[in-house]
C-alpha cells in the first residue's frame, strides 16, 4: 500500500499513517520501501533532467523555499512551479511519474489476488495530471509536507 501511495503522489498526510503502520510491523517490507524510495529518487533525478537549466533552477528555488519554510503554502508553491514549465517539459515529468508509477506496481506482491489498493488509486485523481504537484512531492521532504499538512489541519 505504501508503495502504491509513494506512487501516486498520495497526500503525505495519508503516508505518514502508512509510514506508522509499516514500522509497526503491518505495512511494507523494509525492502519494498527501499524499492519505493529507490523508484521515488529516480524519478526525481529524471524528472528534473527533464528541464532546461534554467527551469530546473526555478523549479528547485521553490522546492528549496518549502523545505525550509519560506514558504508554506502548497497550491501556491505547485502553481509557481506548472507556469515555469514549458508544456514539452510538463509533457516529460508526468511521462517520469508513470515510468515511477509503473516500476512501484511491478515489485507490488497481489494482495489476496486483487489489484494492490482494490485497484483504487489512493486519491490519486487530485491533481494527478499534475507535473508540478509530481515535482513538490518528489522534492519536498516527506517530514517537511507533513509539518504543513499538520499546520493546515488545525482548526484557526
């Protein structure tokens, strides 16, 4: 499930309750989560090759702003990130997301013979065809998005 969670661009809300479980001894294998991570920073590397020098740069001063907490405000940061991309390189990113996607469900063990996740996508509709949510995800700590995620679910 985590896998499939990584794979997708889950919110980090929900993989860090998948991330509790597999330490707890119920959720993926150390080896599948090395898998995982091994596809994540792939395509990451990829992806960011995907861009001209001069977007890669953009690109990574917002990441870099995130995960230092300059900046804390999500669809902003994934809106800054989609209109300093050309569509060719959106084109390219999201073509890496599916080569991630691919590679985490090939090394998925089945799940009592059913698809892994009943075949559902873990939210992955949300913003799915997204080049820019794919490279804050990829880019963004995991510890980082969820402190927002926190921040963003306490009552104001």
């Amino acid at each position: 499930m985590l896998a499939l969670a990584l794979a997708t661009g889950l919110s980090l809300a929900a993989c860090a309750q998948q991330s509790n479980a597999a330490e707890n001894g119920n959720g993926a294998s150390p080896e599948m989560r090395a898998q995982m991570q091994q596809a994540r920073d792939n395509a990451k590397t990829a992806a960011l090759n995907d861009l001209s020098p001069a977007d890669r740069a953009k690109v990574q001063a917002i990441i870099d702003q995130v995960n230092n907490g300059q900046l804390s405000d999500v669809k902003g940061a994934v809106q800054q990130i989609d209109a300093a991309l050309s569509p060719d390189e959106s084109k390219a990113v999201l073509g890496e997301r599916d080569k991630m996607i691919a590679a985490v469900k090939a090394n998925m063990p089945p799940q009592n013979g059913a698809a892994p996740n009943g075949g559902q996508h873990n939210g992955f509709g949300r913003g799915g065809n997204d080049a820019g949510r794919f490279l804050l995800q990829i880019g963004v700590s995991r510890e980082r998005m969820r402190a927002i995620r926190a921040a963003q679910a306490k009552p104001q």
